[in-house]
C-alpha cells in the first residue's frame, strides 16, 4: 500500500490547533504515543538515545499513514542508570500512572486505538504493559491498546543488520540515532567494554537483548552496580556503529508499525464491536 498524503499541518499533537485535532478525531482514531528515556548511552551517546529512538519510530510511521502523535514521554524507568550523571528516572509507579493518565485523556476525546512506542526496550515494558492492561481491563474495554518496541519489532531483521551482540548504548540503538539525526553520535567515544555477563551473572543472563539468550532469569541490578561492572555506561561493543545499519533498522522498524496501524484500522478486538460493553 503506498503512503498516504498528509491531511494535517503537523503529525505532532502539540503543533495542531485543537480544532485540527477534532479534524483528526472526526476520521481517525489512532494515536501513537512516544515514551523514552532520559539516561546515560555511554561515552558516545546522549542522553537522550531512547527517545530519539521513539520520537523518529513515531514521526516517521505518522507521516506514511497521516495519523498523529502525542507529545513525547522524555522520561522512563532508569533507576539502573543513575550512577551516572544526568540519568533522570521515573519509578515504575509513576510511570504507570503518568501512562494511564494520558491514555485517559486520549480515550476521552475518542482515540481508541492507542499504540505505546516504547525506546527505552525491556526497562520500560514492565510498566507499560501493566498500565494499560489494568485500563482495558477495567476502564476503557472499548480502546484497543499496543505496546511496540524495537526489540521486538526487529526480531527477524535485527540479526541480519548487526555483527555484534547488542545490549545497552550497542551497535543498533546508537547506529538508528545517528542515521536519523547526524551527528549526534561521539563517533571517536565509540568502544567495546568487553563486559562477561556469564561471569558477572552465572551464565543466566544474556548479552544480547536480540537473542539467543540462555535458559535464564533477571537479575536486578541497581545504578551504583551497574556503575561498578560497567565503568563507562555502554554494555556492549559500540564500535561497527554506522547510519547504514541504523536506517536498514530504522526501516525496518517503521514498515512494521505501518502495517499495525493499517491493521489496528480495522481491528475491532476479538469481542468485535457489538458485545463491548
Ligand atoms: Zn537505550
């Protein structure tokens, strides 16, 4: 299906007039809603890595299929990183309640299909999911909730771009955020902290958000750990970074959250619309 011709003056909420929201509302009803991180990306990377991430999944899929985003989230749950400077974080409580309150709003002037676009990977799912689970259930059945992120986005696509394993401030994540805005990326920061996650984490954990992973647990660190068995914030190899790798990811990721929201157009959740309460 080719891209749809823009209708708006913006894809952002926060650029339209109200009244070019309510133009919105009256055709569409889906939203995606960016939620990242401040927190520390290594040597090399801003703070800012993970909502980047999420602010250009969104801007870019909102252009192709003319729907609109809200306002983007800076903030997530990075207690793990906080013994590094400029690490902000929100405790997953209130993170799920920030999400909530949110959702409630967008639900309350008819957006019903909203799609969380999570950058901040496993660290954020927890709350995210838990939000919105509890709102559907119990508050909204009638909004059909997502919750997308490039870890899983790119399960099929992520293996075949990098060469190395890929966990926090690594080859894809900075590799995206420099293909999208140039030069943001220290590109002479870049390293490879050569961490041993068997031998920090008794071979339970794995080193590759991507996978393969062991037969495994989580084990929960907390900042001023993380800050002992990673000295410089990154751990996993930074060195192949390239905008290449991070606009095959990058494309990959936006054709996927395209087809959602085509088919969250449709998608009327398995009660169908009649039995919703
Ligand atoms: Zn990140």
């Amino acid at each position: 299906m080719g891209d749809t011709p823009p209708t708006l003056p913006s894809v952002w909420l926060q650029d339209l007039t109200w009244e070019e929201a309510q133009s919105y509302l009256d055709r569409d009803r889906v939203v995606l809603v960016p939620i990242g991180s401040t927190e520390q990306h290594g040597p090399a990377g801003p703070l800012g890595v993970d909502t980047y991430v999420t602010i250009t999944l969104c801007e870019d899929t909102a252009q192709r299929r003319d729907v609109v985003c809200a306002p983007p989230l800076w903030y997530g749950d990075s207690s793990h990183h906080g013994g590094f400077a400029g690490t902000l974080s929100l405790r997953p409580d209130t993170l799920i309640e920030v999400v909530r309150d949110v959702c409630r709003s967008l639900a309350s002037h008819g957006f019903d299909r909203i799609v969380l676009v999570n950058g901040h990977k496993g660290s954020n799912l927890p709350a995210l999911t838990s939000a919105v689970r509890v709102l559907h259930e119990e508050e909204l059945p009638n909004v059909i909730f997502a919750v997308a992120d490039p870890l899983h986005l790119a399960r099929s696509a992520a293996p075949t771009i990098k060469d190395v394993r890929e966990h926090h401030a690594g080859e894809l994540e900075l590799s995206h955020v420099e293909h999208r805005f140039p030069g943001s990326i220290r590109m002479d920061r870049l390293e490879d902290p050569a961490i041993d996650f068997d031998e920090l984490f008794g071979g339970f954990v794995g080193d590759d958000l991507f996978g393969p992973a062991p037969d495994g647990v989580d084990i929960i660190w907390s900042g001023a750990e993380q800050r002992r068995f990673a000295p410089t914030g990154s751990l996993s190899s930074s060195l192949g970074v390239s905008a290449d790798k991070g606009q095959a990811y990058h494309d990959h990721c936006v054709g996927r959250l395209v087809e959602l929201v085509d088919w969250l157009r449709s998608y009327e959740g398995p009660l169908g619309q009649e039995e919703q309460r």
